[in-house]
C-alpha cells in the first residue's frame, strides 16, 4: 500500500531541505524526493581521492546578513570563521576582486590613479561602491576611461564566457554582484557574517533532514515516489516539470576539471578569476583555502562555463535576457492553470539568482505558503 504524505518536496537542496525542515517542525509528514544520491544539491561538499574535502558542483561559500537564516542553520552546524577573497589575473597582475582602489593602483599609472580615486571619491564617496554598467555611463571623462578598463579587462571576457552573453545583454544586477568599491576592502562580501559551517555543507543538510516527519528518499525521481500528498513543493527546473511543452528555458552549465596538487598552497587567494577572454576557464577555486582543513596537500577546480543540454548536463545558472523573463513568466502562468497545487521554489522553480541565504529563506516562504494553504 502507498504511503500517504502531507507534503511532497522535489529536491533536497537548500530550499527543499529548509521547507521540509520547517514543515516537518509544523507536525506535517514530509516526503523529499531527490535525484541525487546526496543532499544539499550542489552545495554538497566531501572528500575527494586525496582526502581532500572539495565541492563537487563548484566553490559555495556562506554569507549573510540575515539574523532568521542564521538562526535556523546553527541548529545543524558550529561555523568557522571565513573572509572570502578573490583576485583577478588581469594584464599579468594579480588584482583584488571585487575592483577597488588598491586594484586601481595596480593598474594604471600613479597620477592617473590618483585622479580617478579622487573622481571616484566625489561622486560616489568614500565606501561608496557602483555597478560596473552604471560607472560606464558616468559624465566624468576619467570615470569613463577607468569604467572603460573595468569593463574590458575585467567583466567583458568573464562575462561572455561565463554567460555566453555580453555583460550589457544579461540582467544588469548579475553584474552589479560584483561593484567597482571605493575604498581598500577586499572582501569578496560585505555580508555582517561570513562564516562556512565547520561539519561540512553534507552533514548540515544530513542534520536538517534527520527528523522523524521527514523521509528521504535518494537516488528518486519525484515522479518515482508514487504516493499522494496534499501539497507539492518543486524545486526543480519549471520548464523541465511540464516536459518543456513552452520551450526550453536558458541555463548555464559548467564543467569541472579537477587537480591535485602535493605541495600545501597552488593559488594566491581561495579564487582565482581568467577574465581574459583568450583563456577558456573562468576561474580556479583553492578548496582548502575555503575548508580550512588540516591536509598538506591541495585540490583545486578549474571551472569551465558551457550550454546547458537538458537531459545530458546539470543546469547551474538561470540565463537572464528579457526573452528568459517573458517565457518563465509563461511557464508561471501554465502553471497557475494546470498546477495549482504545486509550489515552485527556489533557484531553478523560480528562475532566480539565489544566494545560500535567500534559498534559505525560499524554503522557508514555501513552507509558509503550503501550511497557509493546508490551513
Ligand atoms: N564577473 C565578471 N568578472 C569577474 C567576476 C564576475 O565579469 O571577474 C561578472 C560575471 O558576469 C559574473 C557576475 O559578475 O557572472 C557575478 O559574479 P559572481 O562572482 O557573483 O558569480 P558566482 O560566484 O555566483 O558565479
């Protein structure tokens, strides 16, 4: 006989396992049904070969500034303390990353340095920080030309590596991610707490879970879990959940190529950044750098943007084009029609940008919405 659940959760990522988490807290019964054969989708981490501990689906580094999330996950974890920087191979240099005004000495002559610091500093203030779209549009000649450097030296190739795209052709806040700052912070965040969960993502999201409300089921296709629920919660692809009927929405994938190293340290900084548009990598992460485990040796990644192909590679970024927006507006409105029990969430049902902390609190709005729902 099948099992009868209130709650069925496709994907065990940070917002699946955050809403089955909450729900399952509620008193409701909670089946997550997940492909994979872990939890945490691809903020899974664990050892490789070398017992090194690496992120299989690319470098996840925890921030926030939200005293809700933070609460919730140091229930399942102890944090270590961690700062995040990245520097840039840009011109032969080694560069701060996000561009600020040590990165700004770096690149150009001292006067000419000197006077756009100053340009900067005027209009935008100490502190201050601008998007790299926004500074190219500046009145101030000096502000252009270091906007112009800025753009071609730094977002231009990475961009339209990573993106397949212009950095003007995508949603100009995946850009504005990363501002042009106006002082020495080299800080890749400027979050209030930066800290990385001291037992690993795995066993974060391995904590979650264990709860006697939920059942876990890996290695399952939701479509395989063949039992009623009264609510669905999906965090899988949209397009992917009605076959595509509308079309296939864009999505960047990636592959990666990892090394090891027998020496303690490969890279100045935990991220390296190629944006030379010549190089065919974006960047390499230095996992130890991130872990902070004890391990003479390193490994690192060497990340390679790609299409996605549905079906034969995993979906990593919503792309985001004004056509992106109009057919996932569609794929909101079919569903509304045809799938009203079904809550879409997180990074691939809503087509968003999430940041661990907002998939965070995307599971915890769903949650919200189904026991609004179930009354
Ligand atoms: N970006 C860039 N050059 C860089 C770093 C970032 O052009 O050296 C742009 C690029 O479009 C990238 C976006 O800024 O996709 C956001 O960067 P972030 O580091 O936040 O990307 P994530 O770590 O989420 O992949």
């Amino acid at each position: 006989m099948h099992m009868r659940y209130d709650i069925l959760i496709a994907g065990a990522g940070m917002t699946g396992a955050t809403a089955a988490r909450v729900l399952a807290e509620a008193g409701l019964r909670v089946c997550v049904a997940e492909e994979r054969d872990h939890t945490g989708g691809n903020c899974h981490d664990g050892p490789d070969e070398y017992g090194v501990i690496v992120h299989p689906y690319g470098p996840h580094i925890f921030h926030t500034s939200r005293q809700a999330v933070i609460a919730f996950l140091s229930r399942f974890t102890d944090w270590r303390a961690y700062e995040h920087r990245v520097t840039a191979l840009v011109r032969n240099r080694i560069i701060p990353l996000p561009f600020n005004l040590t990165s700004l000495a770096m690149c150009f002559p001292v006067r000419e340095a000197q006077r756009m610091e100053k340009a900067l500093i005027q209009r935008h203030g100490r502190d201050g920080q601008a998007p790299i779209l926004e500074l190219r549009r500046s009145q101030d000649a000096c502000l252009r030309d270091l906007a112009d450097f800025v753009y071609e030296e730094v977002f231009l190739g990475y961009t339209q590596k990573q993106w397949g795209l212009a950095p003007t052709e995508i949603d100009p806040q995946v850009t504005a991610r990363v501002p042009v700052r106006v002082n020495h912070d080299d800080r890749y965040f400027q979050d209030s707490f930066q800290h990385m969960p001291d037992v690993g993502f795995a066993r974060m999201f391995d904590r979650m879970l264990e709860h006697p409300g939920i059942t876990l089921r890996l290695g399952t296709p939701v479509a395989d879990v063949g039992a009623a629920a009264r609510a669905v919660i999906h965090t899988g692809a949209i397009d992917e959940y009605f076959h595509h009927r509308l079309g296939a929405l864009p999505y960047r994938s990636l592959d990666f190529d990892f090394r090891h190293y027998a020496q303690p340290r490969h890279l100045p900084s935990a991220v390296l950044n190629y944006p030379d548009a010549a190089v065919p990598w974006t960047r390499i992460t230095e996992y130890r750098q991130l872990t902070g485990q004890e391990h003479p040796h390193t490994s690192v990644s060497v990340e390679y943007p790609r299409p996605h192909e549905p079906g034969r590679t995993l979906p990593y970024y919503p792309v985001f084009t004004d056509d992106a927006a109009r057919l996932y507006a569609d794929y909101r409105e079919l569903a509304e029609r045809e799938a009203p029990e079904v809550i879409f969430a997180g990074r691939l049902g809503a087509f968003r940008y999430l940041n661990m902390d907002d998939a965070v609190l995307a599971g915890m709005e769903a949650a919200r919405q189904v026991l609004d729902r179930l009354g």
